[in-house]
C-alpha cells in the first residue's frame, strides 16, 4: 500500500526524531541537534521517500539518503544565516545568533559531513557523485547571491539561474536520488527532475513574496528583511525592470539609504504602485504548472503520483 | 619498480597542478585554486600513495583519493584560519585575510564537497566511510581545540587526545586509505595506522615548538602567535605542569595580559627557565621512534618501506 504524503512526512519525522545527533564534544553538536530538531517541513527527504516510492523502490533502504539531504539542508541553513547574520529561523534564534559565529561554521562543517557519512551506507552510496554535484551547484548558488549584493543589474535569467543552483537543485537532487534508488526508467527521472526544478524556483519565489509581504507569525522570520539588506529578490528585480523613471530614481535613493522601518514600508510601498507581487505570483503559477505537466507526463498511476500532487499543491498559497 | 619519497611527492605535485580548480563563479574557486597552488609539503596524499605502494597497489587508481586527503586538509586550513582570525599560511596571506570571512567560509565548504567528489570515483569509493569518519573526527578534534581557549587546567593527555584529532587522525587516516585501496592485511593496516598516529603527534608537538622557537622565513608563519593567543600548546601545558609557584604565577599574570612582543618573551623566557623546549623535543623523539618500530614490524621488505622510513627522517629536525 503507497503511503499517502502525510505518511511519508510522518515516515521522515520519525528518521530525523530517532536519529542521535548528540555526540562528543557536545559544543559541536549541541547546534547540530538544535537545527536539526526545530523541525521545518522537511519537504526534501520527503520528496526523496515520494521519488523512491512513486518507482516502486524500497523506502526503507532510502532513509539513510533522506537523511542525507536533511542534513545537508540545514547544514546551508545554518552557514547561509552566519553569511547573512540572521538572527531568527523557523521562529527561533539561529545557530550563529544563539551560539557564536566559530559554533555556526564548525557544526555547519560538522553537518555537511555528517551527510556525506549517511551516504556511506552501502544501500545508498551509488548516489555520491550526484550528491556532491548537487552540493557544490548549491554553494555555486550562494555565492552568485552574495555576488549579486555588490550589484544593481542583476537580470531576471540571472536571478533565476542563481536561484535554481541554490534552491531548485535540491530539490531535483533529492528528487532524482530516491528515483535512481527505485531503479527508475531514465525519461521518468529527467521528469521528475523538472517538476523538481519548476517547484524549487516556484518556491524560491514564493519565499521573496513571503519576505516582504507574508506574516511574520508563521513565516518564521522577521519580515522586510530582504528589503532592508538591499537583497536583490524577484520582487526588487522585476521593480527595478518595470518602474517609471521616478519610481526608478526613488528605489535606488532607498537602496542607499540605510535599514529601517520607514525603509520597508517606503519600498513596499513602491512594490505595489508597479503591482510587483501579482507579476511574481503571476509567474509563480507558471512555474506550478509546469511542475504539474512534468508530474502527468511520469509513466505511473495517477493515484500512485498523489504524495507528490499534494506536495505541490501545499506549496500554492503557502503562508511560511 | 618502487618509486622512491621524492618521485612520491612528484606524483602528487604533478596531481594536484594538473587539476583544474578553477570553475564559475571565479569568487568562489579562484580562493580555492589560490589555497592548493600554494603548495606546502603535502605529507598526506604523498602518504596515502606511499601506503598503497607498500602493499603493491595501483598508486594510479589512488589519485583520485590522494586529491580527496589534499582539498580536504586545504579545507582545514582555510577554515581554522578563519576561526583563529590567522592572516599568514606558509608565507602567504590567508584566505580569510586575502579575500574576506564570507569568502573563506564558502570557499572552504566547497573544498569539503569537492573532496567528497574525488571520493565518488569508482576505483575509490569505497573508502567513503573511513573517509567520513576521519572528517568528522578532525572537526571534532577543532572543536576540542577551540575548547580549550576558554581552559587553563588542560591536562597532557586532553592535549594529546586533541592533537590526535585534529592532526594525527588525518596522517592515520591516508595511509589507511592508501593500504585499503590496495587490499593489504588488517594486521599491517593496523601497524601503519599506528606509524601515523606517531608520526601526526610528533608532527603537531613539533609544531607547536616551531611555533615558539622557528624561524619565521622556513616556518612560514609568524612565530610566537600560540604564546599571544594564550593557546594551550604542549609548550604551555608542560610549563604550567613542571612550573615552580613563582613561575606559574607570572605564567597566570602574562595569561591574563594582552598581546605584545613583550608578553611573548617573557612566556620565552620562563619556558626556557622550565626547560620546557627539551621536554617536549624528548616526547618528539619518543614517539618518532614508536613511529619507526610500527613501520619495521609491517610484513615488507625494508627496501618497499624507503619512502615512509624518508619521510619519517625528514619530519625529524624540520624547521617549517
């Protein structure tokens, strides 16, 4: 009997929640278990054990991948908030905030080896060199974001090139590796793939949009954030791209001036004169679509695509 | 026919200037390609080959691990020296102090992956496991090592289970890797691994004595940083252990004081009082001989075993 999405969820819960992270010395793990055990939607190695099972493949011999790309995740969690100094994820201080900023790089090392160790496993170690393609196309991707801070010509195709490696990519790897340990018919797994990649950059956006317009109750983190760091988001490119001269001038008047709340609200403010969050949400859906047509054109049952149905639709008009 | 430490060492320079470091985005590897051009003994991947040749291995086959013992340990370096906020390496300005933190971070997670990535090759991957393990193991040694900045009570046998950590383990561990690839007995693993756990402590105790007393052009570094970054070095430790009330006392005060020429010769001055520098060169000598009966007992012919019993010599007396 296929598990339905909830099941795999509470499947990959239950991995995480039994794994011991807690190891010597405990300033090491301490963080790494911190990270690991604030939960977060775990949407990666649930689309693992979703790939994995949608082919008919043995999910339990999947867990130590899934583990895999959790780890990894919350590894460029937990280095990507010591780069940007966040002080909150996922409603609580960060590793880097909480601790210091030798803790946060040390047990992001510890973390990103750790995944590498869960892939040792001999059931799942045929996935290393996709692995680490897929990790080093991920740190790839944050550093043209950290590039793109120093810019204000940052394209569209830029931006979605930078955001596919650092978001997108993960999601296909995790996608691809529970295919290819289900045996998977290549056609089906390059599918796969681009329902990955649609859903990741329609994610990636989705979280620009939630930035500065979601509610910072159960989006996890401080909203107005990626305006007051001048981060160059969807919303600020496409502005930038469609404002009138004056609108021009008084964005890159604000991307001088320094953080605050009257900042925010002033930017925001010109966001919605442009009618900028509707033109992402209008390519947001695009990007859902295609991500359903790759997911039909998979040779597998409708019922047996369900997990991964719903998984895209949780995503449409996510709040956090 | 054998080829000797020299052609040894040839091999691996010829391995690591032949790879090309340098992809896109060019901020990201160009720091990358900077830390391995900067050459430096590499000791380890010249070990791990010498250990696959003992056993008649294909040292060819091994390249791909030899590369992996390299990036990884440049990882080391670029991130301990961003933690220790160093801004000279054999010679040369630091990552960390050439480019910037955010810089030294990221370049350094993507020397982790790539090392990983070298390890994905067939004829290698087998060693995955024993490679993540000695990676976790180093970082945990770190951590141990950060640790003990906040300490004064460190005992010798904390500083050596550190030492081992974070210096010997990744000695132990190419030479492991080197005999594993070619499929030597256990029993010799064993002698091998416990000719480099020697080896990497008298290595590191030597460091910390070239630290205090080398001279800076071969040394590479600037000397004295350990006694002003109050490091709890062998040095230090054997003073606080062997020192008379009245030294230890004005070991606590110059402790307690900031960094200066002055603090740092008068740190010299009660360790020489102590004789502190020939206590620590006796325990180098002890443990560079137990390194020289483990290779002995090794089932080889003493000509195969050249290239160890060299590198072994030439780590005796080195001044950088």
């Amino acid at each position: 009997m296929a598990l339905s999405l909830t099941q795999l969820q509470n499947v990959v819960k239950h991995i995480v929640d039994s794994e011991p992270f807690l190891h010597t010395p405990e300033e090491l793990y301490a963080p790494i278990e911190y990270s690991l055990r604030l939960g977060g939607k775990r949407l990666r190695p649930t689309m693992l054990l979703a790939a994995c099972q949608l082919f008919g493949g043995d999910i339990e011999a999947a867990h130590p991948a899934a583990l895999a790309v959790e780890v990894f995740h919350n590894y460029t969690l937990v280095h990507d908030d010591l780069m940007d100094g966040s002080s909150l994820r996922r409603g609580k201080p960060t590793v880097f905030h909480r601790w210091n900023e030798n803790t946060a790089l040390l047990s992001g090392d510890a973390m990103l080896i750790m995944a590498f160790k869960y892939l040792s496993a001999p059931a799942v170690c045929r996935l290393l060199r996709m692995f680490s393609q897929m990790a080093i196309d991920v740190v790839r991707g944050q550093q043209y974001d950290m590039n793109f801070e120093r810019r204000l010509d940052v394209s569209v195709d830029e931006y979605l090139d930078m955001i596919y490696l650092k978001t997108a990519v993960l999601f296909c790897g995790a996608l691809r590796m529970g295919a290819t340990l289900a045996d998977a018919p290549a056609a089906d797994i390059e599918l796969l793939m681009q329902y990955g990649r649609n859903l990741g950059l329609a994610f990636q956006l989705q979280d620009d949009v939630l930035d500065t317009y979601g509610d910072e109750n159960t989006f996890g983190k401080k909203t107005g954030q990626d305006i007051s760091d001048n981060k160059k988001t969807m919303l600020l490119i496409t502005a930038l791209a469609d404002a009138n001269s004056d609108q021009r001038a008084a964005l890159h008047k604000l991307l001088a001036s320094p953080k605050s709340d009257a900042k925010v609200e002033a930017v925001r403010a010109i966001y919605d004169c442009i009618g900028v969050r509707s033109k992402v949400e209008k390519l947001i859906g695009d990007y859902l679509r295609q991500a359903d047509a790759a997911l039909a054109a998979i040779h597998a049952t409708y019922e047996a695509k369900a997990p991964l149905r719903d998984l895209l639709q949780k995503l449409v008009g996510r709040h956090s």
